[in-house]
C-alpha cells in the first residue's frame, strides 16, 4: 500500500502563486508515476499533471500548461505542484495520486492506483 498526504491548500487572490506538497509513505518503491487532479463543484475530475516517480517525463493539461509546474524531492518522498497565476477557475480540490504499473494512460483516472484526501484550493477573483 502507499499512503498519500497532500498540503498547502487554502485561499488566495488571483494572480496570486501557491505550491501544494503530496507526501508519499509505504510501499514508494512500487510508485512509477505520480499525478496530480483535480475536481471543481459540479465537475468530474480532471487531470493537471504527471511526473516519473524517479523524475522527467513530466506531462500538464492545456489549462495549466505554463502557469503549473510539477518537480519532486526524491529524499523526501514529495511530489510538488507549484502554481503561478491562478484563476478563479482554478479553483478545486486538487488531488494527488500514485499509479503502479508501467502501461495505461498517465492522464485518465482509472490508472492510478492510491489517490490522497485531497486539499482545497480557492482563488477568489
């Protein structure tokens, strides 16, 4: 099993910048792609991001594709989602996930196998 944690969620303006963490436990060796989504009210969940668990291959939605990036900390076990210039409809929870194997599409949702609680993001206007 890996145990997903994600932070730094909150409110903030638009334009403003904030940088939410996702902190992977357990079984990490088995991780080979982290993800990051996220689900608007009244939406289905969407994908924002993916990055290799042992780094590169790093992938964005055409909505976030130069205003987000996406790194991680190797020591730390964290995957990182900074994000510049924030919209309000970049509002969300945004959720991190881990996927296991090596094929299936690194953008959908049914390829991720551990998903964290999430973390609320608001950009009020």
């Amino acid at each position: 099993q890996v145990q997903l944690v994600e932070s730094g969620g909150g409110l903030v303006q638009a334009g403003d910048s904030m940088r939410l963490s996702c902190a992977a436990s357990g079984r990490t060796f088995s991780i080979y792609r982290m993800g990051w989504f996220r689900q608007a009210p009244g939406k289905e969940r969407e994908f924002v991001g993916t990055i290799r668990w042992a780094g590169g291959s790093i992938y964005y939605a055409d909505s976030v594709k130069g205003r987000f990036t996406i790194s991680r900390d190797s020591a730390k076990n964290t995957v990182y989602l900074q994000m510049n210039s924030l919209k309000p409809e970049d509002t969300a929870v945004y959720y991190c996930a881990a996927k296991e194997s090596t094929t299936g599409l690194w953008y959908t949702i049914v390829s991720y196998d551990y998903w964290g609680q999430g973390t609320q993001v608001t950009v009020s206007s």
